[in-house]
C-alpha cells in the first residue's frame, strides 16, 4: 500500500489529477479543511502555515465522508442540493484514486463508497463486555453492551460519560439529553449504522469527546427499553 501520509496524497491528487483552481480542486481543499478541524487526525501546525495531517490514508474512514458530506456541509457550509451532488462526485473520484493508488484496501473503498453514496448500512456491531444475562442492580434491566468503537480518538478539549435520552435524529447525528443536570448534548457525529438503530426517546449509555462545536462518539451502548 501507498505509505505517503494523506495530506501529500491529498496534494498529489488535486495538482496530478484535477489541476489548479478547477471546482473539484476548491471541494478539495474544503474538505481537507474539514479534515483538519473535525477530523480528529493528527496533524502539525506551524503558525502561517497550512495545517498539515500526518496520519496515513488508512486513517481517512468512511464516517470522515458521511461527516463532510451529510454534517458539514448542510449544517455548517449551508451548501445547496447542487453543492452536494457535485461534493459528493468529487469524494467519489478521491476514493477511486485512492484505490487505484493502492493507498486504501478494497474493503476500506466500499466502506468509504457507501458513505458517499448514502448507501443503507448494516446494523452496528456489538461486543458484549458484561455478559449479556447480566442484570443492573440499580437499573433493574439487563446491562448495556457497548459498541465497539469506531472513532480513532483525536484530541479533545472534554469528555462526557453518561446516560442520555435522545431528543433528535438525523442521518448521522444525534442530540440528547443528559441524564445529570438535564442539559441538551449535540450534535453527535455518529455511523449511520448508530443513528438509524436509534430513535426520539431511547435511553442510552454514551462516550463523547469534544472536538470543535460537536461532539465525537467513542462508544454507544444498546438501548434501554
């Protein structure tokens, strides 16, 4: 596999393939600018400088897309339904590319397809970590199973861990209500898997780490009936 790190694949793909100042260039940089502010990669900074991400392409996941495209884009960016489309061909093209370049495994591009896609995922994984018979003394139900996690921990300036009521869902992300001092948390940047398993009223165990104005899931636990 390609052992560049990604902002230099980043680089090559926009001056080697799309050129300079094209619109597929600018969707480009406003999706490493994404990355670099929401992405929860690690990157080095130098002050008058262009960040720069030094993971390698394996750690761009098929949430980096569905993120961009379903979170950033609409509620951030405010881009028209055009926007999308035309925002949604270009991570198309970068993950082909990728692959092509051998940068990505094959399972990592349909991973990533789907998201781009809006493909309909399967259901979340599950582990159990306290045996599912198990009950909770002060719950009375039977005690959650936590999700495996599927966010690479970045940098965050808090966590939060706790027992929440969903108050709203959207595709891949949540809000919800904590259970301690009742205030609402969100948005929650999740798999579409989390989301589409969830709805308005659940009780839920959550990990988050704050990055920016949003949080990142760590883990999830099954809901409570």
């Amino acid at each position: 596999m390609e052992l560049k790190i990604l902002d230099a694949l980043l680089s090559e793909f926009q001056k080697e393939v799309l050129g300079p100042g094209t619109p597929e260039a600018r969707e480009l940089a406003r999706f490493h600018e994404f990355l670099v502010k929401h992405g929860g990669l690690r990157r080095l900074e130098v002050p008058g400088k262009q960040a720069q991400i030094l993971e390698q392409a394996e750690a761009l996941r098929c949430f980096h897309f569905s993120q961009y495209l379903d979170w950033y884009l609409t509620e951030k960016v405010g881009a028209s339904r055009r926007e999308l489309e035309e925002a949604r061909a270009a991570m198309k093209h970068l993950n082909e590319w990728l692959l092509e370049r051998q940068a990505i495994t094959h399972d990592a591009f349909e991973e990533n397809q789907e998201s781009i896609l809006g493909s309909e995922a399967g259901p979340p994984v599950y582990e159990d970590v306290v045996g599912s018979e198990e009950e909770d003394p002060e719950a009375g139900v039977s005690s959650v199973r936590e999700e495996k996690d599927f966010y690479v921990p970045g940098e965050y300036s808090s966590t939060l861990s706790g027992e929440f009521i969903i108050t709203k869902v959207q595709e891949g992300i949540l809000y919800g209500e904590h259970r301690v001092d009742g205030r609402e948390v969100g948005p929650i940047l999740v798999d579409r898997a989390v989301s589409s398993g969830h709805k308005v009223g659940d009780r839920v165990h959550l990990s988050l780490g704050k990055a920016g104005d949003h949080w990142n899931l760590l883990s999830v636990g099954r809901r409570r009936e």
